[in-house]
C-alpha cells in the first residue's frame, strides 16, 4: 500500500536565543527542534506520536500541516512533493491536512458564530450562503451536536462542545488526515471518551487518516495502531501498540511508560 503521507529526513531548526538581555553579545544559534526524522502515514491508519514535553511532537505535526517551514527533508502528501510548491498549489495541498488543537476556543475567532467559523471555508470554495448553511448543518450533525450551535459563539459552549465543532470544522474541508496535537487532553475523562468515540466515526465514514499526539499513553495504546517515540527531535522507537508500550526496546521508552505508572 503507498503511503498517504511521507516525511523523509525532516529536520526543523529554531534560533536559540543566548545570553541574558543584559548582556553586550547576543549569540544567536540554531538548534533542531526535528532532527531527521521518517516516517510515513498510510491511509486508514492512526499514527501516535508520543514524547516528552519539548521532545518535538508539535513541531513535526506544524511542519506537516504546513504551519511552520521547514529546514531540509521532503514531505509527500498524496504522491506530491510539497516541499517545493508555493502559492495556490500549496493551498490545495494543505486541504488535504487539518489540525485540532489542545484548546479549541482559542482557535476559534471569539467574535465569530461558530457557524461562520465552521463554513468559512465552504463559503471560500464558492458554495452559496444557502448551500453553505445545509453543509454546516450536516457537519454540527456529523460530530452530535445540535444545529442551533451554528448560532453559538465559542465562549458559550463548553470544551468538549468547542472541541467538537473544531472536528467539523477540520471535515468541513474533506480533509484525507486530520492531525490532533493534544486535542482531547484538556476535556474530563468522560468527555473525552465520547469525543474518542466520534473521532473513530467520522474515521470511518470520511474515509480519514489520523496523526494523533497525545501524552495518555493508555489513551494511544488504546486509539492507535501505529506509535512513534520521540525523544530530542528524533524518533527513538516506532512500532505497535501492545510491543512499543507492551514491551519496549528503548530505555527511553521505558521510562516514558514508568513515569505514568
Ligand atoms: N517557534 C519556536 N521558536 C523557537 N523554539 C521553538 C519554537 N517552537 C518550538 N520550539 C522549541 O522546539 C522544541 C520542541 O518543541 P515542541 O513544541 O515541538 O515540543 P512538544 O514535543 O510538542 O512538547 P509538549 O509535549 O510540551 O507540547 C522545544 O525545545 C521548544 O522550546
Ligand atoms: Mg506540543
């Protein structure tokens, strides 16, 4: 099977900024966020990435999205190299990525129904007013929630609510993968279950590939069928659930998994 998405060699650097801002000499080095990393997505598939805090989980799902550029490596989505496309090319490649974030009201424009914000897109892809609230309605329907949300503005519906119109939002585009960086990790564990449960739905239905970080290892052992560890910038394990969590090689591995015990 080919792969929907392949990362090869992907590297990300920030600028690292030394010195205090006191001191006559501000130093300014380069230090890799992401350091050569591989790995591919295949279609169907729910890749977890975990990792500890600063390990770069985030920035490899920005850099996938297309959020942050990158600073060598390739990335193919769908067969296409998208490392060289600008413009409205890169645009159309992109639909076929979404995020979710951790804290869904702050991706949300605040003074925006969460309507205009869901069918944004739809009304940018030419569809008319009409057509675009129909679609709208399909999608808050799609992820249970009622159609007179389309009315809401994002402080008056609560996390879990946000967090779903932020996944109608992400299918509004028809995307092939949605990546979740720590989207279910601020919602109470009830929540979170049945938010876990519309995830595997609109899988299913939509057809979708998930790029899934998440720092609940249980969760992912549960979610995911593929995981890869990330430590320093670098992948340092990749495997199945029950061998990478189950029975992992890597000390670094074995650690992550004995801190949450
Ligand atoms: N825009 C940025 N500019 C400079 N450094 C950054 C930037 N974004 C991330 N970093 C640094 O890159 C490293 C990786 O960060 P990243 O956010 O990818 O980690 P993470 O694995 O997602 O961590 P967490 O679990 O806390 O979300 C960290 O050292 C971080 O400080
Ligand atoms: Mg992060």
């Amino acid at each position: 099977m080919n792969p929907l998405l392949e990362v090869k060699n992907l590297t990300v650097q920030f600028e690292k900024r030394e010195g205090t801002r006191f001191s006559e000499k501000k130093e300014r080095k380069k230090f890799a966020a992401v350091d050569s990393v591989n790995f591919c997505l295949y279609p169907d598939e729910i890749l977890g990435i975990v990792g500890e805090s600063g390990s770069g989980k985030s920035t490899v799902a920005r850099a996938v999205a297309g959020l942050i550029p990158i600073s060598s490596g390739s990335i193919v989505l769908d067969g296409e190299e998208i490392t060289d496309k600008k413009g409205r090319d890169l645009r159309m490649i992109y639909k076929k990525i979404q995020m979710v974030f951790q804290s869904p009201a702050d991706s949300f424009d605040p003074r925006k129904t969460l309507g205009y914000s869901i069918g944004e897109s739809l009304k940018n892809n030419g569809m008319t007013r009409k057509e675009v609230r129909t679609e709208v309605k399909k999608l808050l329907q799609s992820c249970e929630l009622p159609e007179e949300f389309a009315a809401k503005y994002p402080r008056e519906v609560s996390g879990g609510q946000c967090q779903r119109a932020a996944i109608a939002r992400a299918l509004a585009i028809r995307p092939k993968i949605i990546v979740f960086d720590e989207a279910t990790s601020a919602l109470d564990i009830t929540v979170q279950k049945k938010i876990m449960e519309l995830l595997s739905g609109v899988k299913k239905t939509n057809g979708l590939s998930y790029l899934f970080i998440c720092h609940d290892l249980a969760l992912v052992h549960k979610f995911c069928s593929r995981i890869l560890v990330m430590h320093d910038g670098k992948i340092v394990e990749e495997g199945e659930p029950d061998a990478v969590i189950g029975n992992p090689r890597k000390e670094y591995t074995r650690q992550l998994i004995d801190a949450v015990l």
